[in-house]
C-alpha cells in the first residue's frame, strides 16, 4: 500500500527530517511503499473564489476548477494523494500557521475533491497524520491546520491515526540531533503503515498528545456566547474544574461533527438556503454594490 510524506518546509529541513523517519519507520514495517513530496517544488495557484466549482456542485455536474490540469501542478498532486492509502504532512511553524503553501492547496481541494466527477475517498479510505516543527514553542495553529488538511485530503473523514509536534528547533537540520523527535516520528510512520486499509469506519486514533476535542484531536477551545466550540469539528459543550484539573462535557458526539454525514448535510442546507435568498434578491444586491463601486480606487503595485 502506499504512503505518500509531504513537507512543507526546507529541503532538508527539520519537517522534512522528520518526515523521512516516519516514512523510512513505516517501510520498514514492509506494508508500505513509501513516496516524498517537497510542496514547494509543486507550483500551486491560488483559488480565486470564482465559484465554478460549487456552482457545477449545485447544479448536479462534474466539478472542475477555472485552472485546468495544464495551467499549475495541483492536479498532478492531487493524483499523489488519490493514488495513497496513507497521508503525512509535516510542515513548520510560521507565525503559529502552517506555511501559506499549505493553505493555498487546502483552497484548492473543494475542486479536485470531485476531480473527473469523483469523490477523493469515494474508491477507497486513506488515513493521516500530521507532523509540525516550530523553532521555539509558538506553534499554537500549526498542528490543528495540518490536521485540517489531512482531514480534507482524507475526503472530509475524520482519519487521522496520530500526530506529533517537536519545538525549538530553529537552525536547519537541528531537529536531526534530537533523538527523542525523530524516535516519535518513527512511531507515527509505523502507526500510519498499521492503519493503512482500514475502513473508514474502523479507524482508530491512536495519538497521544493532550486533547480537548475527542474527534479531531486538537487541544483549542473557541468562546462562542456562553458556550465553547471545538473550533474544528462545531461540536458545543462546557468547562469545569475538579482538583485543579480543567475537563470539557461535550453536549453532541461524532455524528454531529462538522465532519459527519449530519454536518455535511447541515452545511449543504444552510449554504443552499442562503444562496436562493439571495437569488431572490439579486436586483437589489446588484444595485446595492454598484454603489460602492467608484468608492476608492485600489493602490495597486508599481513595477519599473
Ligand atoms: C517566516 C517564518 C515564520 C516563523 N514563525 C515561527 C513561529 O511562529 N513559531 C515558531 O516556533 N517558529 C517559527 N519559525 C521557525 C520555523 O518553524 C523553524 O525554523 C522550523 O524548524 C522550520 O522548519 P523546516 O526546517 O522544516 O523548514 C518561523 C520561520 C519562518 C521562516
């Protein structure tokens, strides 16, 4: 089966490092075959919010992007990811984020998804980890993004087996002198060649990290009203305190995870009820933003 490594970092950066010991862990196991992709070496344009894609959605048609396969590498990536059973992304820290690079592909995925009319994970299920490296210990976003991405690479399913996050370690390649990074890594690349041919259903996390979220595994709250949200999965609950120990009660479980059948249908609804009313009201938005047409005219960039 394969296992496909994306960095996003340096060549031959702590990401990529890292990545090279879960992978090499994960052949070794002999159930995988294992493949590296350096993102930046894929020429990736970004999504521009044209909407063709969830238009052709709407109307029940093959998807496909404004870029076609010829005008970027995106689609050459994506066929790496669709041709994978298992998925790690490494990436580092910058300013709490993942690299932009990663972001830009994450845009693109709502297309390729349904790339030649077919549903990523429609033919077969792929499970995920996530590997980040920060040069100090501000990487707060930098995990629950690369989880994010997995998620959305493992066709929206909630797949992701394990994940890892190694600190200060800024200078190029300084990760390599820290034995205790790269044995973790080992371990996440033989618990994703484990995982690998799974069914979806059955795929279970097997991460140790502190979590707060049973589902996608992050440890972030979002203050909502008088309530906390996880973030990613929209699931509510509350917070106590018992002996000094902070705990979470989640009022809704898996099935009405933003990544569940129920979220997706929520999603679809609610997208679906916007979009007529504002078909209903397409004259009056036309001539409402009309009016702010003149207003400022953009600085745009000089160039000699
Ligand atoms: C633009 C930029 C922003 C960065 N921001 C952060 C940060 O917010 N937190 C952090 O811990 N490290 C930050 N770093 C350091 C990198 O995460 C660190 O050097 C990492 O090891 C790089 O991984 P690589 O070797 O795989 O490229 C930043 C580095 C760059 C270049």
């Amino acid at each position: 089966m394969k296992l496909l490594g994306i960095s996003c970092g340096r060549d031959m950066g702590n990401s990529e490092i890292l990545l090279k010991h879960a992978l090499k862990a994960a052949e070794e196991t002999g159930k995988a075959e294992v493949e590296l992709i350096r993102l930046h070496d894929y020429n990736i344009l970004p999504c521009d919010g044209c909407e063709l894609c969830t238009i052709l959605r709407v109307q029940g048609k093959p998807l496909r992007c404004k870029h076609s396969p010829t005008d970027d590498d995106f689609f050459q990536l994506m066929d790496h990811v669709k041709a994978s059973d298992g998925l790690i992304i490494a990436a580092p820290a910058y300013h709490l984020l993942p690299p932009g690079i990663l972001t830009v592909m994450l845009n693109r995925v709502h297309c390729a998804g349904f790339y030649n009319g077919t549903k990523i994970n429609e033919e077969r299920s792929r499970v995920c980890a996530s590997i980040a490296v920060g040069g100090t210990d501000w990487t707060n976003l930098t995990l629950p993004v690369i989880n994010l991405t997995c998620t959305e690479l493992c066709g929206s399913k909630m797949n992701l087996v394990d994940q890892m996050l190694a600190q200060d370690a800024p200078a190029i390649g300084s990760i390599a002198a820290y034995p205790e990074a790269l044995e973790r890594a080992a371990l996440l690349g033989r618990r994703v060649a484990e995982a690998m041919g799974t069914p979806n259903a059955e795929v279970k996390y097997v991460g140790d990290r502190q979590e707060v979220c049973p589902i996608c595994h992050n440890s972030l709250l979002e203050l909502r009203g008088d309530k906390l949200y996880c973030p990613i999965c929209n699931l509510s609950g509350t917070a106590s305190t018992e002996n000094g120990k902070v705990s979470v009660h989640w009022e809704q479980g898996v099935e009405m995870s933003r990544f569940s059948p129920y979220g997706a249908h929520e999603h679809h609804t609610r997208r679906e009820g916007t979009r007529a009313r504002i078909a209903a009201n397409q004259e009056k938005i036309t001539e409402l933003r009309a009016k702010w047409k003149d207003y400022l005219t953009p600085v745009k960039p000089v160039h000699e």
